[in-house]
C-alpha cells in the first residue's frame, strides 16, 4: 500500500490522501497500521463505536478518537492505529474533506499482463465484465483489466448462474485463485464485488488510460510510396484504431469479404492480424476463434441472405455465449446503394459497421449507415488501388510484425483486379524479394480464385492460408498447391472457351467499339469453373487480344448480365440507375466498377432491357487507355 498523506487521530486532514476501499474477502494481512479505510459502523457503545472494514476485519473506535456521532450503518474514516498482541484492532475516526479512493481486494491486486506468474496464489483483479458465458459447470466471466482480458471461473451448482447481479460492462473486483486448466491461465473465483462511486471512477479512469495506448495504430510506413495511397493513410489509421478498441471492448467482429482474389487478399493478412492481437490481449487460447469470424460472399454486394444469416448467429452468440452483438467489417464489399437494404436491418441492432472497398461507391446511400468508409472513389483515385492493396497496410497497422509475411500479397491483388496502378511495378518488386516473379504472383491469383470457386461459402481457412502463403508453415507446400491450382484452373477455362467460343456474337457500334456477345446459360457449362461471370471475363481478355481495339463484352442469363469493357468509358452504376428509371416493371438492380459490373432484372423484360443497356454503350466516350477491372462477379 502507498504511505497516507496526512496524520491525526482526529480533526480535519487538508491534504488529499489515500483512503483504502476493502473488498468483502479481505483479512487482517491486507491492513497496514497508518493507513486510512472506509469503515461502516456495526455496533455503538457508552466507549465508542465497533466498526466492520470487510466481512473478515472489525474493530473499535475508541469514544476518545470519535469526531462525530453515528448509528449502526453508518460510513466513517478510520485509520488504523493498533493491532493489539490478541488480534484486536483499535481505529482512530479521521475526517477528510478530499481523497483518492483506492479499492483493496484479499491478495495482492493482479493485472492481466503478470496473472501468469501467480498460478496457486490468491489475488484480486479488477476490470470491466466483457463476456458472461454459462457452462454445463461455471460461470465464465471475461474480465478486462488494463492490460488485457482474464477468464474467470466462478463455480454454483452444475450449469447455474454465479453472481447472477452482475452484467455485462459492469466494472467489478473479482477474487479468487489463479489456476491454469488445459495449459490456459484462469482465476477460479471466490467473489466478484461491482464496483461504485470513486472506485468505479477510478478503475474507468485506469482503463481509459490504458486503452489510449494500446487502440492506437503502430507508427509504420507504406510498403511502397504512392501518392494515392498517402491520401488514405489516415482514414486507414481510423479503422485500424476502431478495429482494436473494437477488440478492446469484447465485441466480436464478423469480417465480410468478396470471394475473389482480391478479397481474400484483403481478408486473410487482416484476419491473422487481429487474431495476434486478440490473442496476444486475451489469456483464453480460444478468443481469437470466438471473436473473428471471415465470412465470403459470393455476390458483389451485402447480400439480404448473408445478413439475414449473420444476425442469426450474432444474436444466436448472444443468447448461449454472452457475447456482445458484433462488428461488422466489410472488404472488397459494402460501398454501394445495394448494400443498403442489409445495412437497414443491422440499424435495427448494435452492429456498427466498417468498410474498406474500392468498387464505385455511393457514399450519399452507404455513409448514414456506416461508422467507417474507406474508398480510392472518395479521395478523387479509383479501382485501381485495390481493396488487398489497402487491407495489407491495415493489418500492418495492426500487427506490424506481418511485414515479412505480406510482402507479396499487394501485388497478388493487383495482378487478380487488373490494376494498372502507378504503384504496380513497385509491388512486383516487392514479391520478387520474396522469391515470385510476375508469372508466378498471377498464377497464385489464379489459383486463389479456383480455389474460391469449389470453397463456395467456407472460408477454406488452413487451405486459403497454403495457397496465399500467409501463415503458412511450408513453402514447398505452398509451391505445389499454387502449381496444381493454377494448372487446374488454366484446363478448365480452355475447356470453357472452346464449348462457348463458337457462340459469340459480334456487331460494331456507332461508337467504333466492338461489342461480343454470349448467351452463358445455353453456351457455357454451368456450376463448373469458371463460373459464367468469370467466363465472361475470360471471353473478353481473348477478345481484346484479338482485336486490340476498344471492347465491350456482355455475358447473359435468363435474368441477369455481366459487363465487361476495356477503351471505352463506360459509367455501370449510372447505367443501371437510368435503366431502373427508364423501363418500369423491369426490376433492374445491379453495380459495380465504372467499367466491370452486373445487372439483374426479370425473365420477361430481357430483351428489352439488354437493347437499352446496348444503346447506352453505343454512345459512351472512346478512350482506349481505359483499361478494365477484373472484378467480374462470381455470384452468376
């Protein structure tokens, strides 16, 4: 304990000292003769007042050494003054106008940062509750304390509620004995007390303190200097600091990425950077599975299906495991008018949401609903920096001891989106320091995208890592998986274009630009790779090395149609606004990049709709350094 400030038996101390708080469990050892106590009178007596300090330490307040008068109840300031040879404890009334409450529980007061070093000892930690989980044994209680988060294992009966008054965020001093189960650090707890008044002040104060440190970004520099990178750096910076207070506060986070290339470039490096931070905060070897969860979605936007599934396991964790509702954050996705409706049904719960994407945004339809929205679009750049470029310096920030393992990962997603960046060369030049040249950088962009095909919904975690060689404890393996992928995915697509080859069909438009066309539901294998979005790119690239002339390709269905143009400066969002205006009944809905996308609508109206779109290209801008994004969607 630290020395008093001030003296005296009686009267008024002017300086500010500590008084002592103890919790219920403490004994006679955690006292110290001099110190100051809160005290609450449970007797009075002709020669003074008996005084209980916690359940386990009384005393008496000689009538000598009282200043004021009191009744059983009561609360007064005592300090200490003799422990008598036989265990009696005399106490001296001290009034004080000013002082620091300082709580006090049985054992020394533990931290999470050195709980591993009292195994078999009793201590007292003191935090805010993150997580309540009921078991078929104890209750768990996940206690932050200022340097990270401890389990806590308070034992009823079999499967009943321990210390059923206390809540999630309550502040609260658990006591118990640190024990290790299973290899893993835990407290088994003999009493949790929440906190109020100065102590819950005073214990948010530490948090807030420590918090301020630790949800701030590590100071890093760009892979490669960018000026169109530079112009993000602080809203990356933003969302890094979300991110990790994010984890801070004990809310999951539910990672959404697009299932191409480029998002599992985005997605993997963030996932393995917030895992080492939420394991690095948490002694539960088991938190970074329970509080990130990466998520694919097939579709180019928030699909009403996936949120509808994401509520009903968030609220699902919420009912059987106490967990708080989760963060949402979303890559490579989220920036358009069709995430809207999904974004509606999380406003009716506490899902906050982020997103990092660089597909054409709609910040006037996405931003009501977002905390965080970090777009190339929105900094006057475009498709260009990729979604992987960004995520990559994002999981830096994060975990900046990623660096050696990511390297080559910027240049994977580059190569996967066609992006003609300024940047481009420079991140080639960093994936070959780690050994792939550019053949081999586009191969593993191949090979994550035929992988991503037979995954559908599963994040293929172990495998995707392998294939990515982020995490990955075998380059050879890497090597050889990346070989038989990307060999695989070469077969099928020459496979694809020979069946559908034959069945294009080609017209000039007004504009001079060659525009192809492929019915890819009778003329295309379907539920194969590639997929039909993806058949249409593949179409498109044979034909602009064909022609070398500005290119339009459109790939179509029963009800939908995938847009792919290079040289001509097409405007899709815009398009398929005017279309949803101009042909009523049509049920037009679709997006994507400036100059790649997809557009749905119903069986009846194709013709018409698919005429309409034609003549909106005819008049569009030739420009043939206009070059394509290869973010064709892999939801048809």
């Amino acid at each position: 304990m630290s020395p008093t400030q001030g003296s005296g038996a009686s009267g008024v101390v002017d300086d500010t000292p500590v008084v002592y708080d103890l919790a219920p469990g403490c004994t006679l050892e955690d006292l110290e003769e001099g110190e100051r106590y809160h005290a609450t009178v449970n007797g009075v007596v002709e020669y003074g007042v008996f005084v209980d300090l916690s359940e386990q330490v009384s005393g008496l307040v000689h009538a000598s050494n009282l200043v004021g008068e009191y009744e059983v109840g009561d609360d007064l300031v005592v300090e200490l003054a003799t422990v008598r040879e036989n265990g009696d404890l005399s106490f001296s009334e001290v009034q004080i106008a000013e002082y620091e409450i300082r709580p006090v529980g049985p054992g020394e007061r533990a931290d999470a940062a050195d709980i591993g070093d009292a195994t078999g000892e009793t201590v007292h930690l003191e935090g805010r509750v993150l997580q309540i989980k009921q078991t078929g044994g104890p209750t768990i209680f996940q206690v932050r304390s200022e340097t990270g988060v401890v389990p806590c294992a308070a034992f009823e009966e079999a499967g009943v509620r321990a210390f059923p008054d206390v809540g999630l965020d309550d502040l609260v001093r658990v006591t118990g004995t640190v024990e290790t189960r299973d290899g893993a650090v835990q407290l088994e707890v003999d009493d949790v007390t929440v906190l109020d008044g100065a102590a819950a002040e005073a214990a948010t104060d530490r948090l807030a303190e420590a918090s301020a440190d630790l949800v701030e970004p590590a100071d890093i520099d760009p892979l490669v200097a960018w000026p169109a990178l530079e112009t993000m750096w602080e809203d990356l910076r933003a969302v890094a600091r979300r991110l990790r207070a994010t984890v801070l506060e004990g809310r999951p986070i539910r990672m959404r990425h697009h299932a191409d290339g480029d998002g599992l470039c985005a997605s993997v490096p963030l996932q393995h950077a917030l895992e080492r931070f939420i394991a690095d905060l948490y002694e539960d070897p088991q938190a970074p599975r329970h509080m990130l969860r990466r998520l694919p979605s097939k579709a180019p936007f928030y699909e009403l299906e996936d949120v509808t599934r994401d509520l009903n396991f968030a609220l699902e964790d919420r009912t059987r495991h106490g967990q708080k509702l989760p963060l949402l954050l979303m890559l490579d996705n989220g920036s358009t008018e069709e995430d809207t409706p999904a974004y509606r049904s999380l406003a009716n719960y506490d899902v906050p949401i982020v997103v990092v994407d660089h597909h054409h945004p709609d910040p006037e339809a996405v931003d009501p609903f977002v905390e965080e929205h970090v777009n190339p679009y929105l900094h006057g750049e475009d498709y260009r920096v990729t979604t992987g470029m960004l995520c990559v310096e994002l999981a830096r920030m994060i975990d900046p001891t990623l660096t050696d393992e990511v390297g080559h990962v910027p240049a994977v997603a580059g190569l996967a989106d066609r992006s003609e960046g300024e940047a481009m060369d420079d991140y080639l030049g960093l994936a070959a320091d780690a050994g792939y040249d550019e053949a081999r950088v586009r191969e593993i962009g191949e090979a994550l995208d035929y992988a991503t095909h037979w995954l559908k919904y599963s994040d293929g975690r172990e495998f995707v890592n392998d294939v990515l060689n982020v995490n990955c404890d075998d380059r050879d393996r890497h090597e050889r998986l990346v070989d038989l992928l990307a060999d695989r995915a070469q077969r099928d697509v020459d496979d694809q274009l020979g069946a559908a080859l034959p069945h294009v069909e080609h017209e000039s438009l007004d504009n001079g630009a060659h525009l192809y066309r492929i019915d890819v539901d009778r003329h295309a294998k379907r539920f194969t790779y590639p997929a039909p979005g993806k058949t249409t790119g593949k179409i498109h690239d044979h034909k602009v090395a064909e022609t070398g002339d500005p290119v339009i390709t459109i790939g179509y269905g029963p009800d939908f149609a995938v847009l792919r143009s290079d040289g001509v400066r097409l405007d899709i969002p815009e398009m398929v606004s005017q279309l949803q205006a101009e042909i009523e009944g049509a049920g037009v809905s679709g997006g994507g990049h400036l100059v790649v996308g997809s557009i749905k609508f119903v069986k009846g109206r194709r013709e018409e709709v698919l005429d309409a779109l034609v003549a909106k290209m005819a008049e569009a801008e030739i420009d043939e350094d206009l070059g394509s994004s290869a973010a064709f969607p892999e939801e048809f």
